[in-house]
C-alpha cells in the first residue's frame, strides 16, 4: 500500500476513535462489564447508537479500496477498544473474498485480537460461514486447529461458527460434531456455554441424533454448563424426562 494510502487509514482510524471515546464519555453504563478478557477495552457506547454510528461510516467506507479495508480493520482491531472492533467487523464482513486460504494466518491473526465473546460471536455470524462457504475444505482444517488451539476464543469460534444458518443447512453436522467432541472438556466457561449453542442449534434439525449424544455426555459427567445449554429448547414435562432420564 503506497504512503497516501497509509497517510488516509490513519487519518480514518484516528477519526473513528475520537468519535467513538466522544460518543462514551458520559454513559451511565460500565463499558462491556460482561467481557471477562482484561485486553478487551471500551468506550461505553450502547448497541443502538453503535448501530447509528456504523450506518454513518457507510459512505466513507465504500469510498476504500479492499486492501485499504482490509488495512483499516486490523488497525481498529489492534486498538483495543470493541467499538473500534464492531467497525472492523462490519468492514470485513463487506470483504470475504479477500481471505483466501494463501491468508489465513492474516484471518487467524485478525480473530486472535478480538479478545471477547461477542466479537468472536459477530464475525460467526456472517463472516466466517461466507468464507466457509468459499473454501470449504481449507476452511474446515483452519477450524478444526483452531479447536485445539491455546486461545480460547479461537476454540470458541471453532463451535459458534456452526450454529444459525450454518446449523440450519445441515452440511456440516459432522464437522461440528468433531469440533464439540474435542471441547467437551474445556475448562474454560465461554468455550463450554459455545459447545452448548452449538449443540442446541444442531438439535433443531438433527433432534434424535443430537438429543442421544447430549444424553450421553450428562451421563459421562460432561460439564451442565454445556449440557443444560444444548436442552435450552426443550420445556416443560419433556425436559423434567429427558433430566431423569440422564439422571
């Protein structure tokens, strides 16, 4: 990227981060209290005025090259701030066809910095499943590793991504699978509350199948943070059954 370039994303992301600290300063409300990483920072800005701010960059982001996104987004993420991380998202999730498996370790590195459950849980939602649908085969290895890898929301990602749309398309019900099986054990509570939506959302279109391997994993001893997670959906007389049963 020539030095114009540089010189603008600068300018942008040092634009953005005023605005946003200006748009915090004030709040009544504890920034992301419930983000438990101590590298993850805030300003204090609330959802719906998040929302207005990101639909006012529209232009100014549309007006940038990928390369110059692509350059933006890692700056906001490497700031720290998830308000600086929620543009970012928003921004890549416009370029998913620029993380092909030759940048991988790029996307790797990206989620790395996320540092919190509900950017890992946003870049799930559209991002990561539109460049598993592009590369699927080398999409599921990065996947599969990052389940086993030391981050935790990176394991956590190696689940989420497998719920909504992508639970609901019943093409990878095996692969999540797998990713669930390696974590059942984890330690840590957002990895453990991951592998129960995944689950969860799995149930909804595998229900015997995936009902019959929950049961199991109660009866192993399996974490309830999981297990009662992946029964959310079922109610009532059923539920109260479905506990004795695995009691």
């Amino acid at each position: 990227m020539d030095r114009t370039k540089v010189a603008d994303i600068d300018a942008f992301q040092i634009a953005i981060s005023k605005r946003l600290s200006s748009l915090g300063e004030g709040t009544p409300y504890v920034a992301d209290a419930n983000e438990p990483d101590p590298r993850y920072l805030g300003y204090g800005v609330r959802a719906p005025e998040m929302k207005r701010f990101l639909a006012g960059l529209k232009l100014e982001i549309s007006a940038l090259d990928t390369e110059q996104r692509v350059e933006l987004a890692t700056r906001l993420i490497a700031s720290g701030y998830g308000e600086q991380k929620s543009v970012a998202i928003a921004i890549l999730e416009k370029v998913p066809e620029y993380f092909t498996p030759e940048r991988f370790d790029q996307l790797e590195e990206l989620a790395s910095g996320l540092h919190g459950w509900s950017k890992i849980d946003s870049v799930t939602k559209l991002f990561l499943p539109s460049i598993l649908e592009g590369h699927e085969r080398e999409m599921i290895d990065l996947l599969g590793r990052w389940s086993t890898n030391k981050d935790r929301w990176l394991r956590r990602a190696s689940v989420v991504v497998f719920t909504r749309n992508v639970a609901k398309s019943g093409l990878f019900k095996e692969v999540a699978l797998r990713h669930c099986n390696a974590l059942i054990h984890d330690v840590e509570h957002l990895v453990q509350t991951g592998v129960g939506w995944c689950l969860r959302d799995l149930m909804r279109w595998h229900r015997e199948e995936i009902l019959a391997y929950v049961l199991d994993l109660r009866r192993m001893g399996v974490s309830s943070k999981i297990t009662l997670y992946a029964l959310r959906d079922i109610k009532g007389e059923e539920r109260r059954k479905i506990l004795q049963q695995s009691a």
